[in-house]
C-alpha cells in the first residue's frame, strides 16, 4: 500500500539562529522579538565584529552601521527588501529626521542598488578614492538615467523630479566612512544645495530626542543627479550635518534554512512556524525518521 504524505506542524522560536553569534539585525529579532532598539555588535563572515544600530518594528526593522566600522562586510547580509531606504538626517543643532527614499512612481518596477564599496551599474561617485570604504544607494542605473528624461527620487510617499538636461547618469546617495576626515576634492565646496537635493530633509519625520540614535552613526554624504538635478556633498566636521542609511529587513522565513530532510517539502503558514510535508517513506517533525515497515 502506498505511503500518504505527512504534514507536520512544528512551532519555531529559533531555527537558524544558533546561540549568541548574530550577523544581522534580523538575527537578533528572530531570536528575541522583544529587542529593543539600541547598538548591538554582530560578526561578519569572518566573524570579525562591528557594530550596528537595530530599529525593531512588528516582524521588520532597520540596520544601520557604524561609521567606525573598520572591517569589511556584506551588506547583503544586513537587508532583505530593495524597495526602498531610510535615511537619518542629523542637524547642526543636534535634531534628527527620516525619510523613506525610494525610486520614483514612473519607475518603482526598479530595485534600488545598495553597495559597499560598489557601484555595479550605477554611476560612480566623486570622492571615493580619498574617503572610501563607502555605503551606495543607486536609484536609477546608468542604461536608465543616461536619456534627458523626467527623473529624481521619491521621498516620503512624494515625487521629487527634475528634467536631465544632459544625459549624465548620476543617480545617487552615497554615504562615506571617511576614517581619515579628509576633504572631498570633487566639484569644489559641494555647490549650494537646491531646493531638490534638500526636499528629502524637508519631507522627513522629526525623531523624538529619547529616540535620537548616536552620532557614530552618521556619515559624510554625497548626493549627485543629472545633469541639472544637482551635486551636494556634506563633511561632518565642517558644518556639522550628517546622513545614516537604514537598511530594511523582514521577518525571518523558517523555510529559508531548508529545514525539511529526505526530500521533503516546506511551507511556513507564519512567520514562526514550518510545516514539512514529507516524502513517501518518512515521517517526524522534519522527515527525519524512516517510517518502520509493518509486517
């Protein structure tokens, strides 16, 4: 008589999480989903450690690291969505805003490109050869951005457009380590600031002061669009103002550890739970146990 598959629920609190060792954010949330907010230190792949600051909301979050950070990491292992960024505006009084940034309406089909020390597609920036490491947010890539067409960033659910005038591709936030404090050399002082390459802070959300995340966190910025969107770079020292990049990340998939043995197949039904619908032949909570012949 043939064997009927087995559906078995079993209740996750922690699976591919293994003690202590954390190398996200989103570790940390799957293994207490009452963290709270705060400056954790986590391993990269060579189990080197560096610090970031956690936002924990319901079953999604936001990383952001360190400017101190002085190993090397993969920023993949720190967000899960592409659709969009948050961005931390530090004042030169102290006060803290943030924004969503995203691409634009006409083109929200795109993924952001989030980098370090890359650009793979998108244009390059300035200064990076005298204030790298750097952390990239590309909106448009270059096959994209290069046409005289309507373009910019979305921020906080509102387009923010400019027309390029010349088919230079840059469309980008870059966010520099700068271990050195050096000054940018590119394009002068920075430019003044446009109206366009300020709406970000404009648009953003005040941030109670119980709340502000600390200073380390905040990074020499450099933002550059078009042909005739604009260029601003902004260097802590001089005028006190920096920029933090929130990555996004959701709740951990159970099924992403492959956690069903012998064939088996996975379904997770929530955010805690798998169910592993065994292959003819074996049962148990992960189709780990031969099913016994009988007679």
């Amino acid at each position: 008589m043939p064997l009927f598959p087995i559906f078995v629920l079993l209740l996750l609190a922690n699976h591919c999480v293994h003690g202590t060792v954390f190398h996200s954010c989103k570790d940390i949330y799957t293994n207490d989903h009452n963290s709270k907010n705060g400056t954790y230190t986590i391993l990269n792949r060579e189990n080197k450690p560096y610090q970031v600051y956690c936002e924990f909301y319901y079953k999604y979050g936001y990383t952001y690291t360190s400017r101190q950070t002085s190993v090397d990491f993969n920023i993949n292992d720190l967000f899960t969505t592409t659709d969009h960024v948050k961005v931390r505006h530090i004042a030169g009084n102290g006060s803290q805003t943030e924004t969503i940034l995203e691409n634009i309406e006409s083109h929200k089909n795109l993924s952001l490109g989030l980098f370090y020390n890359r650009h793979i597609g998108y244009a390059m920036p300035i200064n990076i050869e005298n204030l790298a490491p750097y952390l990239y947010v590309g909106f448009l890539p270059i096959i994209v951005a290069s046409h005289m067409t309507v373009q910019g960033y979305r921020a906080a659910k509102q387009n923010v457009l400019f027309t390029n005038c010349d088919s230079n591709p840059n469309s980008y936030f870059v966010f520099y380590f700068n271990p050195n404090e050096t000054a940018n050399e590119g394009y002068g002082s920075g430019w003044g600031p446009s109206a366009f390459m300020t709406e970000w802070m404009v648009l953003g959300s005040a941030i109670p002061a119980e709340h502000a995340m600390p200073p380390e966190f905040f990074f020499d910025y450099e933002i550059h669009f078009g042909g005739c969107g604009g260029y601003m770079f902004r260097h802590r020292l001089d005028n006190k103002e920096g920029a933090a990049l929130g990555l996004r990340f959701d709740e951990y998939d159970p099924c992403v550890c492959s956690p069903c043995q012998n064939g088996g197949s996975c379904r997770s039904p929530s955010d805690t739970r798998f169910i592993c619908h065994c292959a003819a032949g074996y049962t148990g909570d992960t189709c780990g146990d031969p099913v016994l012949s009988v007679g």
